[in-house]
C-alpha cells in the first residue's frame, strides 16, 4: 500500500502482537508475530517474513510440497471430510460450519495461519478463552457451555483428519481439557389442557395447528421429521404416518425411516388439511407457504414454525421458553407415564437406544403425584426395564 513504507497490511492484535497479511498473484498470505510498536513491526516484516513469504510462494508457484496450513487444512476438512459425510444431517452440517468458520477467523486470521504441525496445545487452550465472548448475536455475553463442547468435538475431528493426512503426528485437541458441561435445558411438559389451549390460539393458521397436533399426538422431531413430511407419506386407507429418511438427500437424527399409527383425532386433521391443500394439485409437502413472498414461493415447503409457535404459546399464556420440541418431550413422558412398553415407546420416538427413553422415565418421577390424583395407571418401571 502507498501509504506505508512495508507491503501488505498490518493490524495490531494487542499489546505487542501484530498481524499481517500479504498477497502475491492472489494467493494470500498472514503471520503473527510479536513486536513492541509499529516501526518494529514494519522492520521485522522488510528483514524477515516478506522473503519467508515470497520463498513459500515461489515453491506454491512451481508445484512443490508446501508444509500445509491452517487455512489449507480447514478448507481440505470441510470439503473431503465434512463435506462428503452422508450420514451428517443438515442440521449437524450447519452447526459444524459454523465452528469452522470460527476456527478460520482465530487460526488464520488471528494467529496468522501456522503451519498445521506448529499449532500447539497452548494455541487450542487459547481458542476458547477467545471465543467465549464471542456468542454472535442475543443478550447473552458468552456464548453457551454446549457450543464450546461442539467447537471442542469439532476441532477435535480436524485435527484426526490432519494426523490421517500425515500434516502432524499429534493430535493436540487431546491434551486440552474438554470445556464442562453447562446447566441443561430442563424440557418444558405440558399438561394436557394446555396442548389444547395452544391448539386453540393458532385456530386462524391452519399450518401451524397441523404442526403442533402432529408434533404433540406423534412425538415428530419438529424440524428434521415434522416439517419434512410430503403427502406420499400419509396411508389414509391404513391410517399409518412414515418418516422417511434418506430421500432426496435428507436424513433423520438417526438415519432410520419408521411408521407411526394416527389416531382417529390425526387422522380426520390429516384428511381436512389434504382437502383444502392438496385436493387439487396443491404442494406434495404437507406443511408449505400458502403465498409466496420474498422468501419462498407458494407450494415450498416451510423450514421453520418457531416464531409462530411462540407467539401462539405466549396467546395461550403457556410457560416462557417453550419450544417445539417440547411438544415431543410432552408425548413421550405421557406414554411412558401411561406405563407404555419402554421398548415400543423407543421405536415410535425414532431413539436410537434405550438410554434416551430412559431420560423420560426420570422426567415422570416429578409427577406421579400428578398422575395418581389423575387416575392414571402406572407401572414398576424398573421391572419392565428388567424385562426388557
């Protein structure tokens, strides 16, 4: 740049540290180094690291083996590991990213994109003090326990995928304490006079009935199962629902397509909505925009509810921080407290392993009271665990 007297350009990171980055024939470049002030850090740039630089990029230029970087073993990740995984979900692929693209701006940006075998215990150690404040949006100040942990699983599997690739013999992730686990969500279940209060404020928006009387009556994860439905999947004649996963690139939690029994009371919601949506030609989605706007078109399907539904729930004066979700955790603590078979309610909730259902017998000990005073038959859940 004209300005200065250096090539490239230089920012101060902190006291005494500097970051610089260079480009030659748009290939980019950038260092950390330490320097007590600006005319140091210019110095230090002309004496040293412009022909460290120009040196590597002659070697680039020529087709040589470069020592990979950080910015190199990031991009590698995410297109030949992560992006070739089938049996990551969207959702998990999202998520994923967008650790990756915290790891870009600390390791490359921050530390200036070392080589992948100089990246030491202390660098990963320093990640996460840098990226607790760092929540990116809300009115919280840090960002959640759990999201440093995913972060942590996720560094984790880029440093494996280096030590495969031969980048470094090490996986430094491993000698870094994983951050502990934070206060869990405690899941919100609702009563049943309060399913129907909530039914009862989306009367005007038929879509969003349709979703919670699925997602309440059939346990449906709301976003990966619920609204993924299409008209196909629907057995009117047999009065049986199918999760598919697998099609058209979409996967489950668990990656395992099952089918659901409909009630009476699903079943004619079911049959109402398919004549007034898909009677005559409509979408094939089951819930989609019935307008378009600026962005979808009419017939597309709906990828999110949650705004609302949490001002239906809050019309239905319904406990604050209530999500979907908990429309599910509601179904499932209700067949397990009905004394269901552990086994069965674990193939309707699509689980993966008893251990997951086994949440929901502790989320029913609360209540008993509740369920006794009710009438409601319950059984020695731990003689049917045995059984089982």
């Amino acid at each position: 740049m004209a300005r200065h007297t250096y090539p490239g350009t230089l920012r101060r990171r902190g006291p005494g540290h500097w970051w610089w980055r260079y480009q030659i024939a748009g290939r980019r470049y950038s260092r950390t180094f330490d320097a007590p002030d600006r005319p140091a850090a210019e110095r230090y740039i002309r004496n040293t690291l412009l022909e460290d630089v120009e040196q590597e990029d002659a070697r680039v230029a020529a087709g040589q083996r470069v020592e990979p970087r950080m910015s190199h073993l990031l991009a590698t990740f995410a297109t030949d590991y992560h992006g070739t995984r089938k049996a990551i979900t969207p959702g998990t692929r999202r998520s994923n990213q967008d650790s990756l693209t915290y790891f870009t701006r600390f390791f490359v940006e921050q530390e200036g994109d070392p080589k992948v075998r100089d990246v030491t215990k202390g660098q990963i150690a320093r990640y996460f003090d840098w990226r607790r404040p760092r929540r990116g949006g809300g009115d919280k100040t840090t960002v959640a326990q759990r999201t440093l942990r995913r972060d942590y699983a996720v560094l984790h599997l880029v440093f494996e995928f280096a030590v495969e690739r031969e980048y470094r013999g090490d996986n430094p992730v491993r000698a870094v304490k994983k951050p502990p686990r934070g206060d869990e969500r405690e899941a919100i279940v609702l009563s049943a006079e309060q399913v129907e209060k909530l039914l009862d404020a989306c009367a005007e928006h038929p879509m969003l009935h349709l979703f919670i009387l699925t997602c309440s009556e059939l346990a449906l994860r709301p976003n990966s199962e619920a609204l993924w439905l299409r008209w196909e999947d629907v057995d009117f004649r047999q009065a049986r629902l199918k999760v598919v996963s697998g099609r058209d690139g979409h996967r489950t939690k668990t990656g395992k397509s099952r089918v659901l029994p409909l009630s009476s009371r699903m079943l004619d919601a079911l049959r109402a909505h398919f004549a007034a949506y898909r009677m005559n030609g409509g979408s094939p989605w089951v819930f989609h925009h019935v307008a378009a706007d600026r962005h979808a078109r009419a017939g597309d399907r709906i990828n999110d509810l949650r705004r609302a539904f949490q001002s239906a729930a809050r019309q239905a004066g319904l406990p604050a921080g209530l999500w979907p979700y908990d429309l599910r955790h509601t179904r499932i603590t209700r067949w397990v407290s009905a004394g269901h078979n552990l086994a069965l309610v674990q193939k309707a909730a699509g689980h993966a392993s008893m251990r997951t259902t086994m949440i929901y017998v502790h989320l029913t000990d609360d209540d008993l009271g509740a369920l006794v005073a009710e009438g409601t038959r319950t059984v020695d859940l731990k003689r049917q665990l045995r059984a089982g």
